[in-house]
C-alpha cells in the first residue's frame, strides 16, 4: 500500500514554492497535494534500488488508489487529494497520464527520443499537471488547456536542458534525437552526448523549441485570462530568465546548475505583482 501523501512535504526545497505560497490557502493545499502526487510518482520511476518490474507494481499500485479515489474511498495515499479533487473537479486522466509519463522513464532509461515522443513524454509528466493546476487556478476551460499545453512544456524543456549532467548520472538524455543530428552528434549515449563539442549546438536546438512556447504563454496571457494569474505568471518569469541565463552561459563543459538566487527571485515576484 503507498504511504499517505503530507500536504507540502517537500515543496520547499522546489523551484515551485514561490509561485505556490502566493496563492490562497485553499488553492495552496490544493497545489501542494497535486505536488506531493507527483513527487511520489516520480520518486518512484527514479529510484535505482527496485527493479523495473517492482517500480511498474508501484505505478500501478496508484493507479489502483486513483481508481479508489474516484469511486468515493479515497485510500490513505489520496487523503490529501480527495478534496481538491471534489472542489475543482479535477480530472482522473490528467492524474493517470502523470503515472503514465513515470512509466516511460521506468520501461526504458529514456536516450535521445524522437521529437514526438519526447512531447508526447512532456504532455503527461508536465502538461497534465499544468492541467489539472489551471483548474484550481479558476481559468476557463480554453485558455486554461492550452496554457497547460504550453507552459508545461516551456518548463519541461527548460528542466532538460538545466538537468543533463543529473539525468546522464543515471543513463538518460532527453534531448531529442532532432537535436543531435541537426548538431552533428552521432551517438546516443548520455555521458558522450553531454561531453560532445557540438552539445551547445544541440542545445539551443531545444532552446528555440521552448521559446516557441514561452512565446505562445506570453499571449495568452497578455489577454488576461480570469483566474490566479499570479502563480503561472511567475512560473514563466522565474523559468524564462533561467533559460535566458543558460543560454548566456552555454552548454559547453564544465557546466553548473542555473538558478535564481533569492533577491532575484524576490525582484522577479515583485514584477509580476500585477496579475490577480
């Protein structure tokens, strides 16, 4: 049986938390338990001591509590999410398709896909969060769909590309294949990739593609959707300068971990204080 979800554990520590304390409380818990379900899968699709096998009994083992969940019972594991669920109508695909993105990374050690399949991968591991947070945000269904599908996908590529020397650590490379041949890398394999002369050029490939959605956040919201706009207005803030500052810096090694420190997050949060 999975252990129960602790509303906000281990936010803290994200790159999320200032975008979440701001909203209101009841939007808060709702996002912090979104949060916690998908760090408990993901945890689960990263951990290298089950096998595979054992790691897809446990996806489906929440998949299992998901079915409870909607059936009326929650299980201990959804406790936290049982209301936001009934209050913001969340969807259980959404839920589902998060599971069904850690099982990508857990049927195989994910080097180099196709441009499809990566963004079929950032659709259930991001967009599908994106939707179901747009619904405790309060926008409407259109705008709210595809700013999921944008902004989770802005973020996604803007994780991988911060996040090659991790993901190579354990025997992934997200960037695409597209990427690779349009820089001239021939192999796939994690550590030669990111070590290859050319990764700056790969890089930026998948640069361009993430401000292509960036690009597509930013008009729709400059049309002010209704809803608490504030949270995924610094979202794109905080993501977009992090890829412009590795953009600045390159993808050449060595590379470090871009980040914002405190008073830029800060001076950033200030900037967005207009969106309600």
């Amino acid at each position: 049986m999975n252990q129960p979800v602790t509303t906000a554990a281990k936010v803290s520590g994200s790159s999320f938390y200032a975008a979440l304390r701001i909203l209101p409380r009841r939007e808060r818990s709702a996002m912090f338990a979104i949060y916690d379900f998908c760090r408990e899968v993901d945890d689960i699709a990263d951990d290298p001591g089950p096998s595979r096998e054992q790691r897809r009994l446990a996806l489906n083992g929440w998949r299992a509590d998901l079915d409870t969940l909607y059936a009326g019972a929650p299980p201990p594991s959804c406790l936290d999410l049982a209301g936001p669920v009934r209050d913001f109508h969340l969807e259980k695909a959404d839920f589902l398709a998060v599971v069904d993105g850690m099982e990508m990374d857990v049927d195989a050690d994910i080097q180099a896909p196709s441009f499809e399949i990566l963004d079929l991968y950032c659709d259930r591991v991001a967009s599908a969060v994106g939707r179901l947070s747009v619904k405790v945000f309060g926008m409407d269904l259109e705008p709210g769909l595809s700013l999921a599908h944008h902004l989770g996908r802005a973020l996604q590529f803007t994780n991988i590309l911060r996040d090659l020397d991790e993901d190579a650590d354990i025997g992934r490379l997200y960037l695409p294949a597209e990427s690779l041949a349009a820089a001239g890398i021939e192999t796939t394999r994690p550590v030669d990739v990111i070590a290859h002369p050319s990764i700056d050029t790969a890089c930026r490939w998948l640069t361009a593609k993430a401000h292509e959605h960036y690009a597509a956040t930013d008009q729709i919201m400059a049309l002010r959707p209704r809803g608490r706009m504030k949270t995924p207005a610094l979202m794109i803030a905080v993501y977009g300068r992090i890829l412009k500052a590795m953009e600045v810096e390159g993808w050449k090694p060595p590379r470090h971990r871009v980040s914002l420190g405190k008073a830029r997050l800060l001076w950033v949060a200030a900037t967005t204080a207009a969106f309600g």
